[in-house]
C-alpha cells in the first residue's frame, strides 16, 4: 500500500513538472515575439510572419499592426526595422541602423523640415532614407567615393525606390568646391535655408572641411565626427592641451569645432549626444544659420560687454586717452545715438586699455587714429559723448 502511494506522489511530481515546463516554453514564446521599439531591431521570428504584412518596404498599402502605446516617430522606426529584416543582402548592419535612427532623433528637430538633404560620406545612405521616411526631407543627395550596392536594397526597402526621392552621386567631400559644385547642379531654386548637410561619422579631417564647405555655402548643417586621432597638423599640441585639462583628446577637439562654428559669420553652434551604447563616438556637431533678428540681438550684446568691460577700466582709475590740454580724444559714439559704430571702431576702442597701458603708441596718436575711424563711420559728436575708459 506504502509502495503504491509513492508511485502515485512521483507520478504527480512527474506530471507538474511537465506542466510548469510547458508554460515557460509558451512564456519565452511570448516574449521573443514583442519587440523593443526604443530603437531594438525585432527579433528574427518577425521576419517571415510580419513580411507578409508589410511587403517589404515602408509605403506598404496593408496596415501594419503596431505594439501598443508607440509615438507615430516609434511606428516609423519599427517600420523600418521590419523592412530592414525582409530586404536581401548586401544590406547595412543592425548597428549602422542604430546610428542612422538615433543620429536622425538627435538632430531632426534643430534642422527642421528641408527641401533638400545631401547625405555627405552617405555609404548605404541610411540617414538619407531615414530623414525620407519620417518627411523631414523632400529629396536627398547621398554624396561617396563610390555607391555600395547595398544602396539599392536599402533604399527599395526604406524610400519608394525611384530617383525623384533619393540618387546618388559620386564625389569625394574631402576636395574643395564639391558641395558647391553640386548646389549648383541640383538646388535649382532652392534657399540655403532650405538645405542641410548631414554626415555620420565624418572621420578625422574630413569632419573639418564638410564644417569649411557647409558654411562657405551657408548651409545648416549637422555631422558626428570620428577618427579624431588622426589629425597630425595640430595633434600633438591638442593631445597635451588634453592632459592638461584633464579632459578626453577626442572631447577636447570637438569643441574646438564647435568654437570655430560660432566663429563662422551667421552661424549658431550647439552640440547633442547619442546613447554611447550605440557608438563611443556619439557627438552630433550642429551649425545653425542665424536669422538676421538673432545676428542683431547677439551683436547688441557683444557691444554691451565691450561698454561693460571699459566701465570697469574706467572705475579702477587707468590714466587712458588722455591728449593735450587734458581732453579727452579716445571717444566713443554714445549708444543711444545713430549710428552705432562699427565692430572695428568699438574693438580699437578697447584696444587703447592695453596699447597705452605699454606705452606701444601714444595716447594722442590713438586718440587721433581713432577720430578718423569716427570720421569714416559719420559717428555724430554730441555732448554727452561717452569715453571709451
């Protein structure tokens, strides 16, 4: 009787572990097919049974079934990625996906929407399609040394596949004039604030010249630069300018270009980031072209620092400016009046602080150097004319 009741608890064990066995299987099931959408590819189980459904290419005409709760960016992304798993091959890698949806994320929103895109060192040309795809492009450009056939599945799979969206077009961006050679060849009509330059992994000097050509053209532009490494004209002197402030090589040359962006006439430079998991070379350079309302606010306010900064000379009582019979011939146009003097008569302005400090020139010789730049200007002279110190 004993040996009968524990064959029967054994077979019960037996039979509740097949139970629990089947139910992990039917959970793991489950999950491996739900997809991430924060941009995770689908897993390979959604190939065959959402190809059907999508075709192949984002303009499918059956409507796809999303998961839940996606922004309409989330359901183009997880279009992308199932069309980038039923494309043949050549096709890019999972991880140059990645870097094409999270460089568009960083960046769409400062370029805004653009007539035309020129994909610069554009390889499969991914960014193009992704920026096509999300209709924050018209058409695109993407710019190599040579076309990889990958391109075409790519852009069959992402675009709608015809010339009118999406061409390529050899060139090499590192050679002077080529983006203005090919503006002049496709822009047509279009405004340079219709026009954006974009490059993902602009490697070592390259990341330099597309920021020379860009604003030579005048053009917005956003790139990611990597390789920084390679740059031997000034290498050695940014590698211990680094150690010195105790900051990364690569960090410390990126924002050098930016400062260079800031430097360029009517543009504005700001920097984002992508997920380092994605790739350690994660910094989007951004060069926004100013409108003529911002160029005029951020000059008022450089001429108000320049006023600022001689007050303050003046107050700790530096003996400037000062010529014969004790007047004062280092003057300054009052900032209530019209016109304002131009950037050249306001820094030779503040200039006088140092060279007369030296002794290097003669207060009167500047005094009077700088009465004829007044001159030139027809800056008025009224009594309450300001000193400059």
């Amino acid at each position: 009787m004993v040996t009968m009741l524990k064959e029967k608890s054994r077979r019960g064990r037996g039979h509740v572990l097949l139970w629990v066995l089947a139910w992990t299987s039917a959970a793991v099931a489950f999950t491996g097919s739900t997809t991430n959408s924060r941009n995770v590819p689908p897993t390979a189980s959604l190939r065959e049974s959402e190809a059907a459904a999508f075709g192949g290419a984002v303009q499918a005409s059956a409507a796809p079934t999303f998961p839940d709760n996606l922004t309409k960016r989330e359901k183009i992304e997880f279009m992308l990625w199932r069309a980038w798993h039923s494309m043949g091959n050549p096709r890019p890698r999972s991880k140059e996906v990645r870097e094409c949806i999270a460089f568009f994320r960083g960046c769409q929103r400062q370029l805004g929407h653009k007539k035309l895109l020129v994909d610069a060192a554009g390889g499969h040309g991914g960014i193009a399609c992704v920026f096509l795809a999300h209709k924050r492009a018209d058409r695109a450009i993407v710019v190599d040394l040579y076309q990889p056939t990958s391109f075409e599945n790519l852009r069959s799979a992402w675009a709608d596949g015809t010339d009118a969206s999406v061409k390529y077009h050899i060139a090499d961006v590192s050679s002077p004039g080529w983006l203005s050679s090919l503006l002049d060849k496709e822009a047509g009509d279009l405004q340079p604030s219709e026009i954006a330059v974009v490059s993902c992994h602009a490697c070592s000097l390259l990341s330099d010249e597309l920021i020379r050509a860009c604003t030579r053209s005048q053009v917005d532009f956003a790139l990611m630069p990597c390789c920084h490494g390679e740059d031997s004209r000034k290498g050695k002197m940014m590698l211990n300018t680094a150690k010195m402030l105790g900051i990364p090589h690569d960090m410390l040359i990126d924002i050098s270009r930016l400062g260079i962006i800031e430097e360029s006439s009517g543009y504005k430079a700001s920097m984002r980031c992508i997920d380092s998991s994605i790739t350690p070379q994660n910094r989007i350079l951004l060069g926004l072209r100013e409108s003529e309302a911002d160029a005029e606010k951020r000059e008022l306010a450089r001429s108000a620092s320049l006023y600022r900064l001689a007050r303050k000379y003046r107050h700790i009582g530096i003996p400037l400016g000062k010529g014969a019979g004790s007047m004062t011939v280092v003057l300054l146009c009052s900032q209530s009046q019209k016109p304002i003097p131009s950037k050249l008569v306001r820094d030779l302005c503040i200039l006088a602080v140092f060279q007369t400090q030296t002794a290097s020139v003669s207060p009167a010789t500047l005094g009077w150097q700088l009465l004829v730049f007044m001159e030139v200007e027809k800056c008025r002279f009224p009594p309450h004319t300001l000193p400059c110190v």
